[in-house]
C-alpha cells in the first residue's frame, strides 16, 4: 500500500474482508504501507494490521515479499509508481484518476501491458449493485435505442472560503499534486460509468471555473491561488448517436455525493443517485414489454431496491431489505478483481480502460481552456 | 345549496364547470343558497353567481324551480333536510359524513328510496384519479388474495390550544353540530375508500383521544370542554380475511392531508397519499404477472403519474404530465353523478352506501367508549 | 381569442374562472374566437361560451366590441396578430415564445411600447406557487452568492417514428410554424424561470439533434423531413457569475413533463419539479441561519408542500394541505395581470422582458449552429 | 458464539471489525462456535476465522479461556444458556426477543444482576445513525409534548404457500423454537425503539392473524399447522399519553425490510423507514422554534442524510455523503458495549431494559388471544 488517508483505509478493509464474504482461493495478507510521514503510516499500520511500513515507494515495490502493489497515493505519484511496479512485475491496483494526463496514462499502460502484470484501477462505483444492476438492464437490451445520458457529481463541501488546500489530507486541492479538480476526482468517475454503460464519448464542449480564487495553504498557512477546477461542466457526444449533459462541482449546497446518472431509451430509462445507493429507478415502456397487451395506465419509475440475492453482489451478504455501505463498494471490486486472476478473465476497468475515461478528461480540460468542441480520441 | 362556507364553494365550482370539461347533456343552474347568515349568504351568491339567497332551507325545499338540493350545512342538520327534500321529490346530494348516527342514516335512505329520488353522498376521493386507478387496479384483479389494509388521515391544524371551537366557521370542532371529530370528518373518507377497494369491514376495536379538553367558543368566547374526538385509531377485520389499521388525527405535526392508504395482496400492492394526488404507487410481483419469465431483479414500487390519457377522468383535462387539483374531484363527483342520471345507472355512493361507512363510524366510537371489539353490522 | 386548442382551451378557463377566485373589478366576456377551421372554432366555443367565432383573425383586431387580444395561434402568426393588435390599441396577451426569432420579437416590442397598451406573455410557470415561492426565497437573500442554476425539461412524447407533424393539432413539430422544436416549446419555459431567478444569461454554448429525421405530416400524409430540433442542451454564463446547464428533449423515455431547476448558492439551494408542482425542495445552510447555534446534525432537503396560507397564490383557493393543478397556472397569471392593470403596477413578463428569453433562444439556435459560444446581448 | 446462521455471521463480523473503526482497548478473539450441526458450525468457524468448534454450548459456558457468551441459538434456548453464563460469570450477549415468555426474561433478568455479569440484547437498530439521531432529536426537547407514535414493521418473505418452516434455517417460521411469529421477531424491535424514543407502553389491544395455516416442515417435510402469528397489529397507551399504532407482517407484497416509525408532537415530528436508513425525516414547527420571527412559508418534511461527521456513529466511518451497511449496526452496538465496560457505564438495553420490551410484546399476544385491552405491566 503506497498512500494512506481515507482510500488507503477503505482499500485495507476490502483487503481484510475478502475471505468474510467471497469464497476465493487468495487470501491478502497486509504486508506494507508506504508512506513520507512515518508517525502516520505507524498509526494506520497499526490501525489495520500491516506487518511494517517504509518511508519509500521503492524499496516496496523492490521487496521480495510483495505480490501486489496497490497506489492511493497523491495523483502526481501514480506514474512512476505504477510504472516501477509493473517493471518488477507486481500487480498493480491503481486508484483514480489513473494519472494526471493522457501522455502518463499511456505509459502506464504501456508498462503494465509490456510486463504482463494483472492491473486495476479502482472505479469503484462500477461496483455499486444498483450500477452493475444498470448495467446488467442495459445488456438485456431494455433500454433499447439511446438517446440521452445525463450525469452529475455534486458536492459542497469547498464553499468556504477559509477551506485550506494542499499537504497530505488536501491534495486533492492542489493542482499540482491532483493534476485537475472535480474533472479528475468527480467527473472521472462519471465518465467511467457513463462510458461502461452507453459506449464511447467521441466529442466535448466544457466550461470549467473556480470561484474561490485564493486559499491557504494548509500546511504552510500561506495564501496561494487556487489552480483547480472548481467545477466542471460539459456537453457530449457518444458514438452511438446519443447525447450526454455532465457536471460536477464542490459548491452545489446541500448536495454531499450526489453522483447522478440517467440514460433514456427508446424503450426504457435507468436512473441512480448515490445517496440513495440502494436504488436504481427503472421506467419500462410496457406497451413494448408486454406484446400484445397495452398497460399504459400501469407505467411509472419503479424503485428497485437492490438488496435481492439476485442483485449483483448482495447474495455475498445478509438478506433482502438490508443494505450494505460504501466500503463494499471496494470490497466488490477487489473481488472481481481476485476473481479475474482466478478465472483467467481479467477485470475491467484495467488501466487501457481507465486510459479511455482520461482522454475524456483531458478534452475536457482543454475544451474548457479553448471554447471549443474537441475530439475525445477514445477508441469506438 | 343549503349552506356555504369551505363545501360550499367546492360544490359550486363544480357545478360552475360541468359543462367545461365534460360532455353531459344537462347544464347545472345555480338558484339559490339557504343560509342563517345573510350577509354571508349574499357575499357567497354574489361571488359564485347564485339567483337569490334564501334564509330558511325549508323555503328552498318547497320552491317549484328548484330540483336538487345539495347539503353543505353542519351534520346535524343533514338528516331533516334531507328527507323533507326526498320527500318534496327533489334529487339530494349530501356532504359527508350522511348523518349524526346510524339511525338518523336509516331514515335518510329509506327516505330517498321511498321517495325514489336520485342522491349521492360527496365521497369526492372516489373521484381522485389515482384512487380511481386504485380501484380499477384492484379490479382487474392484479392484487391477488388480500392480507392487509392500512389507511392514516393525519392532519395538525388544531394542535394550538387557542384554536376555537364552533359557530359557522368552525363547526366541525364543535360535538353538538358535527356528532363526531376526526371519525366523521376524516376516518368516515378512509372507511368508504377501503370498503369500495376492499369490501366491508365487519369488526372493531377503536381508541379514541381528546388532547385538549376545553377550548373558547369561536363566536360567544366562552370557555367549553372539548366534546369531538381530536384523534381516532382502530383495528379491523374485513369480510374478506384481510386485516386494517386506520388511523386519524389533526395532532401530526407537518401532516397537512396525509390521507393515505396502502392494500397489500398476494400478487401486487398499491400505495397512496392525498398529499401527492398525481401519484398512485404500484408492486407488481413479476413472477406472478409475467409467467415463464422471472424477473425478481426487476421488482420495485412503481410510481404512476396519473395523468395519462388512458387514466380515469384524465382524458377531460389537459395533456399528460400535468395535474388537476383538489377541487377537481367535486367536479368528477357530479359529473358521475349526471352521467348516472343520463345513462340510467345511478353513481355510488348513493345514500345507502354511505349508511354503511356510517355503521363503521357508529361502530368506531362505541368500541373507544366500551374497550371492546364491536360488530359493525355493515352488510356481507 | 385567435387560436383555439390546448392552449385556447387553458386561457378560456381562466378568464372564466377569475371572478370565481380573486377580488378584481375587471370581469372578462368571451366574446369571439377566431380560427381557421370554422368547425372546431364553433364547438370551441360552444364549449367555452363564447359569443362569436370569425375566420379571419383581422376582424377580430378591428372590431369595437374587443379589448383585448389573446393570441394562441402557431408561433408564425405571433407578429403579425400582435403588431396589428397593437396598432388597433387593444392590449395584448401572447402565448409563449413570443416569436419566431429575436428580430419579429423586437418588432413586436417596438409596436405594443409604441401603442402604450398592456401586454403580457403567458410565461405561466412562474405562476405556479412552488416557483413564485422559489422567487421569494430568492428575494428574501436566503441563496447566497449564486454558484450554479442547472433545468431540464423533458418530455418522451415523439419518441414513436409514427407520430406525425404538422396541422392543427401538431403544428409544434413543424419548423415552419413553430420556429424550433423544444428550444421555443420548453426551454423558453426554462430560460424564462432561470432568468427570473438568477438573472441575464450573457454567453452559451450548444447541441441540438433531431433523432427522427423523417415523419408523415398530419394532414398531408406526405413524407417529410423532420426540421425542428428534437433536443437541445447547453451550457450557460450568467451575469452573476455562476453556472448553467439546460437540457431539453421530447426522447427522454419515462418523463413526462419534467420541467426541473436547481439552484445553487453559498447559503441555499431550492429545486423544483413540475410532476411535483405542489413542492419546492429548500437546503438552508442552518450554520448561516441561526448564527451563534450549530445545527449541523439538522441540516437537510426540506419538501415543502407549498399549500399553506401564507404561500404565493394559495389564499385564493382551498384548505393547507390541498393542491391547485395546471390550469390554475394561467389563471394566476390572468389575475396578476388585471392586478397590474388596476394597480398600475404593470405585470410581468411582458413583450420587452420576453424579448430577453427569445435572445437566448436564438443564441442557442445559433451556437448549435455554429459549434461556438455566443454572446446573448441579453441586456445585463 | 452459541449458534451460527445470519445472526451468527453478523455479530462474528462486528468482532472482527471493532478495532478497525473504534479506539477501544479491548481486542475481541474468536475463539469458538457451538452449534448441533458439526458440519455448518465447522465451515462457520472457518469462514469466520474462530479457533475451534464445540457440539455442545454447555462445554463453552464452562470453558475458561471465554470470556463473553454471544447468544444467537433459537429463542426456547436464550434462557438455559443465559442463566447458566450468567452463573459461570461470563459477560452475556442476547440476540432479541430476549426470551420465550416473560417468566423466562425475569429469570433470566435475575440471573445476570445477581451474578453482576456485563449483559446486552442486540435490538440492534438502535444503533442505526438515524435512528440514534432521532434519540438526539427527541432529548434535545424538539419535539414538544407528544401526540402521536406509529410504527410498522413489514416484509413480505412467507406469502408463497410453499414456504417450509422449522429447521435450523427457518427456525423463526416454528413456534415451538421460535415462542412467536412476528410479535418477538419484527415487533420486538418496534417495541424497543418505541419504548427508547418514548417511553413505557402501558395498555395495549391487539389483533394477530394466520393467514396460511399449514406449511411442510423445512428437514421431515412433514406437513404441520402453521403455530406463529403471520401478521399482528395493535394500539397502545404510552404513559406519556400520546397513542400508538403497531403493525408487523410478513405478508406486505412489496414491503421487504420496512421497520419505519413517526413520532408527532406539538413542537416537531420523526420519521424513520429501514428500507432508506440514511435517512432521518424532520419537521421542525417554525413559528415555535425561531420564536420571534414567523416563517410558516417555508416549513417542511426535511431529509437528513445521516452521514455527516456530527451524527452519531459516523465519525467514525468514511465521509459525508457516503452510507454505511446493515452489518455495521451491530459493529456499533458492540463498541457501545465495550465502552460501556470501559467507561463503567454500562449500555442499554440490558436484560432489565429488554424484559420491558418482553412485557409489551407477551401483553400483546395475550391480548390478541382474549380480545381485550391488557395493562404491560412496563414499569413507569
């Protein structure tokens, strides 16, 4: 484990749950956690169990006993990290954004596929059981001909001014550790989604902005410009004829994880909202369903609350009606992940994946830098 | 119309628009409104367009031009006019609840049955499209063999200890001119809603409460014990097996007309709240309903906007999406009312219907007066 | 009345129901519908209650016995009716959007201001009580500093390749007679709430598609291409500095008059949604609010059932609790007019403040065209 | 750990989790798993990571190196094992109903005071954020003088004729194992948190029903009459003078974990569903809180999403915005447990608290059986 902080914790839990709740052969053993602040790497090794820590990234990913190399590290990091590991051949689970641009991504996946490494990056929401239960309508063909893909990713937690940027627990604040704002850290997972469900994303025009245009620094107490996109917006085209609306910002008041998608069919319409992750809403168009039996006066969104043992995931867990957190998420994810190395059928998002997610981030950033409608790149 | 007031203006507001929205050969005449109060009577014809105000509603029961009397007066005065106007073989429409009691009730409907004049009691929830929807899901029989029915009318409007009771605003609080609280004004819409989804409600056992034990007279100041029930809860046994709880009070703070009600069958429920009217809240079970196909991932209450054409009374308004609101119901009300006159098929609920919600209610409180359950004499 | 229909139809009910429910001098007289088709005007207004129908709308403009014109004809008809109408001194109600581009609309302007007669756009959702209340909030400073405004309004009616365009009934869907698709049907809706709300909008960048490209016109039965814009979205500066995103389509599978916005601010936020007009949404930032008291652990989304007394408009209707449907809409706005006419406190929107909304319109017309942000020329 | 299964599985995780989430001394160590069935107990305490198995619980009650007793065998068994851990001075964890009868609860009461053991019942939704803030709320005298509690408690899991019962797995369907059908398994916890948020339940009427009156039995296949009540409901006294309705079945179509309740009061409401745990609703009475200043136009149902730092338990987890699962009420329960023993303030509810709870639920039954109103005996 190269990082710690928030992912770092909620990455050690899947580790320590795995064995609880799927049966796999692997059994992740907590090995190491790396990190420059030695007093809090002690405390977070100690919290959860790993057996040492090292000041240095590199003598990790050096030593014999590490089979596995997962980075939560700042965002800046991720290259070189990742790229050393595949070198000395460890898997490597790498969190998003995969880097801070699509020149590094392609290293990286240049290197994890030349060593033949087994890699991930943790999008994690793909492992929401309403998300994979979206996933699942859309491959039974229920949504038929799409039309509109509409996400956001909102949350408020910036709006004062007197929020610090920059060191270990506000990097994401810095440009310079975080490589952008919420199109790095939000949208990314918004076009992850957006793409694993309705295809490639071939065309942007985007409008980013910061509002607060000054902060201190936290640690050093100095006052810096802010260089971060405060908030990100974008108008889309995806390859299959459909149109996409995409926004995230941390200044919508009210809204704490309000990550967001909708997809309209011709047939049928999903819809998710994270705070209410429990729930995927399903609209049928059931003059097309049922045949020859038109039940107009019966339509309406339906609130699937996924907690079935048919659900994706939730027969892991306890029974119908009960709900599992964000943890589990990750949890899941590093299953499929151990699941692909057992089966042979290795996971998605693996970094070439999460590469297509950063060509969208990086048009939209340089969209938003020109005020033009750019070309994505993302292979169709 | 023999009284005014809040009823009053519903009722001629729907008379007002008949015509509007519904292909009816009749065209309502608005002659007369009998009232104690003259100056109030003459603001209200002058308003709403009435030919003349009379000051005794006997005048009006007598008058040649007149054929049909609508009662919006206090309940106790139902039972007398009602009967002289069957008797002087006018058509009588009656506010709910019909009567006082039981035997005030028997001897309205054996006067309108003599007298063979045709009469309807103002359920006007009936006349929700969604509760209609309600009723229609039920016929189409998708909600299998019953189990449960729960029903709640929770209002908070009376929770201040200076709100007074009496005199024509506030009549309804007062014992004497209303026979009952919350039974007759509120839990007498859930009973006549549930017996026409679910059939009749055959036993009892109630509680009733009175929160406030003296309140000042609206008109004379005088400070007089409280005689109405402020709230009401029992539990019932329908003829059909299945079980209810019903619930009514004005002490649910932030419950402004949360009359809602939820029927649970083997095969489908359905849910529904007067404070969001448009909506009629459906569980289909799929394996049930679509046969070889299962679909257990799919399930979940589903939210019909009822506003579609193909939804009871819809059709008369405007486009789909869009709502009509409370006072619509008088008017889909009378509408049936006319339509029975037109088609020879008299509407429900006629007077004698009503008399069975009115053994419910009877039932009801003397069940909270005794502790026991009570037979409610409601014909199988 | 030139026009008839759907809109005719909303109009005609309000001016017959105004007296009914507010406190005005003025008392409207249906005197004449003009139309077309003689057939359907003479049953309109037989239906409605009106005097005369005349084939040529011209007449209608000179005759002595009209005061005011009231025109729901197709949108090409807008300038001409209007400036004649105008020029005849007759006040001037429009249905929205005011015209078929920003030129005519300005033409239109010149001529009312130049006649000095009253005029209004029927812009009726800012009457709908939730929105008047989301104006009040607004006004009463409890947003903040504005960040974002994001509205959608979508529809899923056209989305079958068998409807056909054109005629009486679906002049909407033809580009000739409708100007646009949904940009001049519903998103002069959201641009016009928006800009009530947060003020001008000065730059935009949008995508319109049109996702059926061929359809048979209604009267013709001929093949045609499809012209208007099936969907339209875009991204928004406004003159305050914060952020929009509008989307609107008639292919959104499950929506069926969705008409939401959200705004966002440092102190509040407020969200509406026309399937659910009797509420608005309200996030008060309670930290802010109380001042010295932290109330964190209280802060939430608050559905306020916009029913009470004390609400915008609501003192003219029922009891808290009830709720007013579309139609009341107009007629609100039918009062507010006759208010401003017997205050002197002319009402709004009028042709001049219209005339900001179709600037938008073109500009996003155009932005679509081109690919490039535009400049509104909104007057800041 | 005396018994397996769900509940089994639930608590073991909580003991595995305690020091990854909370900063407490005590280090719970699996050590052994009792059960009849070797096989199962085996694989359990595998999954689990528990040191060895024992056929017989009387062998771990005597054992030296076990410290705690968790209970979670079949209900006719809570007493023996309890009293004789009791005895043998090991501290005593229950799952709920707490025992058969109230005779074994005051037993088994006895048993843990005299002995002076640490003792807990896992009613475990308590420990909910929600629920838990909805405590806070109540305590902190937001909710005025109370009127009204109403509490259901639905799922829809035995409706299918061929449902088994008995047996390890469906030992909840057996009356003989199990003491009663919903009244101990769902109702019990209504009663709990009823009690906790407003006090001691002090009359009560009831109704219970079998809607399916013979089922094979899960391992002979045999075909029994059904002993347990499917469904009960009730009304209740609290001693504080508000009213209570009650309602629990397994035969709500639709309704899969819906444990919710209300409290209204003359100052604020609760509302609580297990179905959207996240959720803590809120009306707070204006006028009354904000004293001077009168703002009834923007009262309203407010959704508290119970995830930010200051609501009880979730400083402890991720970040605002993100939810935690099912499992991690038990997590809490038992560090509230620990901290009770380290803080020499024990948790409640203990067996004493819970005895209560046994008191309301046996009158209950009693009730259901004589068709009268029963005094609880709860103490005031």
């Amino acid at each position: 484990m190269i990082g710690y902080g928030f992912m770092g914790r909620a990455h050690s839990n899947a580790y320590k749950r795995l064995n609880d709740f799927f049966d796999v052969e692997h059994r992740p053993v907590l090995k190491v956690v790396a990190a420059r602040n030695q007093q809090k790497a002690k405390a977070f090794a100690d919290q959860w169990g790993y057996e040492r820590i090292e000041s240095d990234w590199r003598s990790v990913v050096a030593a014999d006993d590490i089979d596995l190399i997962d980075i939560v590290a700042p965002n800046y990091l991720h290259r070189d990290i990742a790229i050393a590991a595949a070198e000395a051949g460890k898997m490597v689970l790498c969190e998003k954004p995969l880097a801070m641009n699509v020149s590094e991504a392609e290293e990286m996946t240049d290197a994890v596929e030349k060593a033949g490494v087994p890699n991930m990056v943790w999008f994690n929401y793909r492992r929401v059981p309403a998300i994979a239960l979206a996933k699942q309508v859309v491959d039974e063909g229920r949504i038929g001909r799409p039309f509109h893909y509409r996400a956001t990713y909102l949350q408020d937690w910036t709006i004062a001014e007197d929020v610090p940027q920059g060191g270990a627990a506000l990097w994401r604040l810095d440009l310079k550790e975080a490589g952008s704002g919420v199109t790095g850290d939000l949208l990314a997972h918004s076009i992850d989604t957006a793409m694993w469900l309705n295809g490639p994303i071939t065309r942007v025009t985007a409008k980013t902005e910061t509002f607060i245009k000054e902060r201190i620094h936290a640690e050093t107490g100095e006052l810096q410009p802010v260089g971060i996109d405060d908030a990100c917006m974008f108008l889309a085209e995806f390859a299959n004829g459909s149109l996409g609306t995409f926004e995230s910002t941390r200044y919508a008041r009210g809204r704490k994880n309000f990550n967001t998608f909708e997809l309209n069919g011709a047939d049928g319409s999903v819809y998710f909202d994270l705070e209410e992750p429990q729930y995927l809403q399903y609209f049928e168009y059931l003059q097309k369903q049922s045949g020859q039996k038109i039940e107009d006066h019966l339509t309406g969104w339906r609130k699937i609350h996924v907690s079935n043992f048919e659900h994706p995931y939730m027969d892991r867990y306890w029974v119908p009606g009960t709900t599992i957190g964000y943890e589990h998420t990750f949890l899941n994810a590093l299953a499929d992940f151990v699941i692909g190395l057992e089966t042979g059928k290795p996971v998605q998002p693996d970094f070439r994946n999460a590469l297509q997610t950063q060509r969208v981030c990086d048009s939209v950033l340089e969209s938003a830098r020109t005020g033009e409608w750019r070309e994505t790149g993302v292979e169709v």
